[in-house]
C-alpha cells in the first residue's frame, strides 16, 4: 500500500472534513502516512493524529519559516516529544531561502541544532531545503553524515540528487513530477536508483495532474506513482510496493 512520508494534515485547509478523509485513506490504498510538524503550534495537533489513527506516524520539529519561535525551553520540550513511541523522525528541517521569513544565519543555527539532536535521539530527519542548495549541502556534509535523511520535495539538479544518493540519504517525490514544465524533477527521477525514492504529498500543498492547483491529499498519491512508474519503465504497483518499503525502513516501521 502507499505510504506517504511527508503530510500536514494539521493544515486548517482540512478542518472541514479530517476525520471522514482519513477514515477514507485505508479503502484508498494508502496505508501509512507520517506528519510533519512545520511549528510550534503544530505540535499537540500533529501528537493527537498520531494517537488517533493506527496508520498514523508524526514527526516534531520547526520549518526554517518558522525558526523565531524557537528558544531553549522549547527546544527541550521538543527533546521529550520526540521520545513518544509514534513519532518517527525529526522534521521538517532545514533551510528556506525563497521566503527568507528569518535571517540565514538563524536558519542555520537551528537547523544544525536540530540535526544534532536527531543524532542524538537516534531518530531521521525531513529536510525542506528551498533555493538553498548549497549551504544545504554543506551543513548536511558536515553534520549529517551517516544520519537517515529525505530531502523533502527535492527541487535541485540531477548531480546534486545524485550525491545525496551518495551520501545514503533518500529524495521525497511528489505532484511536482508530474507537472509538464517538470523537466528537471523528472531528469532526477529517471537519474536515481527506485532504492532512493520514497512518495510524499507535502499536502494541502503540491497536488499532481490533473488536481494541479485544488487541495491535495494521499489519495493523489497513485497519479504520482503512475508518473514515476512511466519515467522509470516499471509498473505503478511496483513503484508503490518498492517505495513502500524504501520508507519502512527509513523510519523503521
Ligand atoms: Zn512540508
């Protein structure tokens, strides 16, 4: 079954309909998906998902956008969250210098504290990484060697996804690759190994063709299969089933 590893159910655009949508994911076919924190305030919302549906993971952590609302106090609140049994990795992570909403400077402290406190803890990371790509790289070389990380929502060239290959770490795909000006994404996709691919939605945000533009949702997910599959010559079903297990063992589910 699909597994989507990057999620913001959380997101206000669901209130209207959460429960009935997620009540619906399993007869979808989607059979895990794991939410990202983007803030603070995301996280008892991200906490009681994960304890009210089986197939439900979450991760804790603080979007670069959002970073200002960090301090000590709650960076050691964040410290105890993370030891809860269903949250599976530290994210989403890392740096966003499209918006700019903090100084880069204060996007890289943070992001290199909360690496370490990923090491620390044992969990893997989600990194957003958004016209950043080289201090991305360089942070990631320096402290995040030998650790488990997606690059979520990855949008840099083939040679860098190729060195984040590398470096063992796997790249997040989603309604992105299916868009027709997605000639780079695309070139990434047929470039790396299906070993390295994991299948994300990133929703409320991103939705594939032909839902490009309207909420998204995992149920989307197998148009982003379909289009993986084409790229790489294999069946949807394998794209989804080769997927799914890259992600198990990623987060150790
Ligand atoms: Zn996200």
């Amino acid at each position: 079954m699909i597994f989507d590893t990057h999620a913001h159910y959380d997101d206000s655009q669901f209130d209207t309909d959460r429960e009935e949508l997620l009540a619906s994911m399993p007869e979808h076919g989607i059979g895990t998906i794991v939410n990202a924190s983007a803030a603070v305030d995301s996280w008892q919302r991200v906490l009681e998902l994960t304890e009210k549906y089986p197939f439900m993971y979450g991760m804790i952590g603080v979007h670069p956008d959002e970073v200002g609302m960090l301090d000590e106090e709650k960076f050691a609140e964040m410290e105890e969250l993370l030891k809860r049994d269903k949250i599976a990795a530290v994210g989403e992570i890392g740096l966003d210098y499209y918006w700019d909403n903090e100084s880069h400077d204060v996007q890289k402290l943070w992001f290199i504290r909360q690496l370490e406190l990923a090491r620390k803890i044992g969990l893997p990371v989600n990194i957003h990484s958004r016209e950043a790509a080289a201090d991305t790289m360089d942070i990631l070389k320096q402290y995040g060697q030998g650790m488990k990380a997606i690059i979520h929502c990855y949008s840099y060239s083939k040679e860098m996804a190729e060195e984040y290959v590398r470096m063992g770490y796997l790249i997040g795909i989603g309604g992105v690759v299916t868009f027709k000006n997605a000639r780079k994404l695309k070139e990434v996709v047929q470039a790396i190994p299906m070993t390295h691919i994991v299948l994300e939605t990133d929703c409320p945000y991103l939705a594939p063709e032909p839902n490009r533009g309207k909420r998204n949702s995992s149920v989307n997910l197998h148009d982003v299969a379909a289009a993986i599959a084409e790229l790489k010559g294999i069946s949807t079903e394998e794209v989804i089933r080769v997927t799914e297990e890259n992600a198990r063992r990623f987060y150790g589910l």
